[in-house]
C-alpha cells in the first residue's frame, strides 16, 4: 500500500482505507488490495479482501470508507422507493402537461405531419410547479443510476461480506445500509459496531475477485517500483 494520496483523495479517506486494510488483513484476508474493479457491476471497492480457508475456497469481503454524511449518504439510496417517488412524480408530469396543452395552446411545436403528435414547449412559460417536476424527476432519475451502490453490490453478491468504514463522529446505526457492517475509526483502531450479513456467492464469484485483487495489487507495486507497461512489452519482444 503507497503512502501518497491518489488524485482528489483526502488525508481522511487514505487515513480510514488504511486502517481497513490493517484491519482485514489482521482478520486473517492475506490478500488485499485498495482500488479493485468488482465483477458483476460497474464499481470499484475502496478495499477488496480475500481470507483462505482450509477446506476449499475461501471467503471475501469488501470495504467502503465514507468520510461525510453526504458521501454515505449518496451510495445508499432505497432503488424501490427511489422508483416509486419516481412513478408519482412521472404521473404529476403528465397531470401538469395535460392542462398545460389546454391552457398554452401556443405552446405546441408544429413538428410532425399529424397535430396529435406535435411536441410542445412546456419549459417556455417558466411555469413553477412544472419547473420543479422537471428537477424532481431529474433528480430521482440521477439517484437511481449513480446512487445504488451498497444496495447494489449486495444484489449481485460482489462479495461474502460487506463492510462499511466511518469515523466515529459520523457512526449513526441508522444511516448503516442494511445487510453491511459497521467499523468505526477512533484514534486509529477500528471496533466493529455492527457484523456483517454473510452473503453466499458462487465459486466462481469469489475467486474472479481474487484475481482482481492480484491484479490490483499488481498495478500498486508496478507504480511503486516505476514499472510501466513499456517495459513490459520491450522484455516480451526480446525474450521472443
């Protein structure tokens, strides 16, 4: 693990991913690795953690350090009621749309051969309710594709168990998303404030995130050592 900060990181959040990675790996998950890429999903995990077993293959876990409350807060959105604010919202617009029509009939943008599938310009009048539908929807549509992260890697079993990292001013049980762990940072140590739901995954599963943790691991000593990928392809040419 660098000592150096990645690009736009905060002395706090290297300073919670650090204790994580001590931590998990003092729980027995000899392979660690900051930055991984998860399978199944388009996510990456601040630490994913494989720990061996000795009869077969072993369990992972993954760790995610949030540093505000408004960080926390914008991975853990509820998708179901995310969509169904949405659906009220959606029938709100068209409630608004539909007296809109009656009432601005100049509204209507002469843009297709039948008058029954013209467009019509609603934004032009500036109307306030339909304005603040609009940023509603907006909103809730931007919430539902950027916000789902807890819930999200708990559906597609990214891992056996899932841990949350905050510091201690920032622990509230209930802002903790369901199904994950709580570790909290105080004075450098972690204490486990809540234990994690295990979730099963296939073999299959676990051991794709093992190979992504080596190849995490890979690139950090890589950059660590200077290594680069020019240096590689020249060493494969003249090994041939």
């Amino acid at each position: 693990m660098g000592a150096g900060l990645k690009t736009g990181e905060t002395a706090t959040h290297a300073r919670l991913k650090r204790v994580a990675f001590l931590w998990a790996q003092a729980q027995g998950y000899a392979a660690c690795a900051l930055e991984v890429s998860l399978p199944r999903c388009r996510y990456r995990a601040d630490i994913a953690a494989y720990r061996p077993e000795p009869n077969g293959i072993g369990s992972t876990a993954i760790f995610e350090c949030k540093q505000a409350l408004s960080d926390l807060r914008r991975d853990n959105c509820c998708a179901s009621a995310a969509r169904a604010r949405l659906e009220i919202v959606c029938r709100r617009r068209q409630t608004l749309e539909k007296h809109l029509r009656v009432h601005y009939p100049s509204l209507r943008i002469a843009d297709t051969l039948f008058p029954e599938f013209d467009s019509h310009d609603f934004a032009a009048i500036g109307h306030r309710g339909y304005m603040r539908v609009l940023r509603d929807l907006a909103a809730l549509q931007k919430r539902l594709y950027d916000c789902t992260k807890f819930e999200t890697l708990l559906r597609y079993r990214c891992a056996n168990l899932f841990f949350l990292v905050v510091p201690d001013k920032l622990y509230n049980e209930a802002e903790i998303p369901a199904g994950w762990g709580a570790l909290v940072e105080s004075d450098g140590t972690l204490s486990l404030m809540r234990k994690p739901v295990r979730h099963e995954s296939t073999p299959e599963i676990r051991l794709g995130l093992l190979e992504r943790v080596a190849r995490a691991g890979t690139r950090a000593l890589s950059r660590e050592l200077e290594i680069t990928f020019e240096d590689v392809i020249s060493l494969q040419r003249r090994s041939c």
